[in-house]
C-alpha cells in the first residue's frame, strides 16, 4: 500500500513542473546515493532536488523521507499533505499547490478538506498581517510614546531604556527573549 501511494506520489508530481527531462547527475558520492535511492523511491528525480548543490541533496531526501514520506511519524499522510498545501497555498508556489493536493487526495483527503486548509492558511496569515498592523498603529499613535535614546542595542535589561520601563518605548521588539516574552532591540 506504501509503496503504491509513492509510486501514485511520483506519478503526480510529473505532471507538474518537478520532474526534470534530463537525468540526474552528481559528483558527491552522497548525492549519487541519495539520487539512486529517489529514483527507486518516486520513480524519477523531481527537479527540485537537481537545482540543489550535490552537498545538500542527500540531506534534503533524508528530511523528505524520514518525515514527508514516513507513515510512521505522529501525524497522517493527509495531515501532513493538508499542512505542506496550507503553506504552498500561502507561499505561493504553483508546482507546489498541485503536488500537495494531488498527494492529500492520495491519502485519503476530500475536495472540502483541501478548501478548508487553503482557507485555514489564508485565515492565519491575514490575522497574522491584520494585528501587526493594529499593534504597530497603537504604539505609534501614542502621544506619549518616544524612541529609546540608548546607545546599547539588544539590551537584556529593560530597566536601562527609561521610556521602555514607563512603556513608551517604540523600539522593535521580537517574542523569543530567554527571560521573558520579549527580546529587546535597543
């Protein structure tokens, strides 16, 4: 059954732009290794490993393999698939809408599950775009907001900047600081 779902995979994708005219040629004995283990896995090289350098593709196939490709992951084929069409949908990339649709539809996933998860990507990135904005109007529409004067950069310290400690302070902040929710640039 795996192997006819690759096989079917394969078969899918050469109907969109991955799959190359020309044979797949390396000089790194990994990359030559990872392109024979494609070539028996999917049937033919897709182009997007050909426009790689020989160093990356075997590191590529691997990742592609080990989750992609790996029925024995935490998520399904079709939650996997639904996920990679959700991206290429908002990417936006053509080949790969077609492949990811064409590979849910071979694990199993209805015309109204591929909407849906077009349509859940859409949504997340116009909520994504829609409270940047809000936020960054709000913090610039203050009157009493003001610019850090502070020479240092990336301080960790936020009692060095005063309009950041009175919460005035316009600089870029990024959620992922060690010590709590924010990582401040200035």
């Amino acid at each position: 059954m795996l192997k006819w779902k690759i096989k079917s995979l394969a078969t899918a994708a050469g109907f969109g732009a991955l799959l190359a005219i020309s044979p797949a040629k390396a000089e790194d004995a990994s990359a030559t290794a990872a392109y024979k283990d494609i070539q028996a896995t999917l049937g033919s090289v897709p182009d997007m490993f050909k426009t790689l350098p020989d160093v990356a593709v075997a590191g590529a196939w691997a990742e592609i393999k080990g989750v992609q490709l790996n029925p024995n992951t935490a998520l399904d084929g079709k939650t996997k698939e639904l996920m990679g069409l959700a991206v290429a949908s908002q990417i936006p990339c053509q080949y790969c809408i077609y492949f990811h649709t064409q590979a849910a539809k071979l694990n199993g996933a209805t015309d109204e599950e591929i909407k849906e998860a077009v349509a859940m990507a859409a949504i997340v990135r116009t909520g994504r775009r829609c409270s940047t904005a809000a936020r960054s109007i709000s913090r610039r529409s203050s009157s009493r907001a003001t610019r850090c004067s502070l020479p240092s950069r990336r301080s960790r310290n936020k009692n060095r900047c005063p309009a950041l400690s009175a919460g005035q302070c316009l600089c870029n902040r990024t959620p992922d600081r060690e010590d709590g929710p924010w990582r401040i640039k200035c």
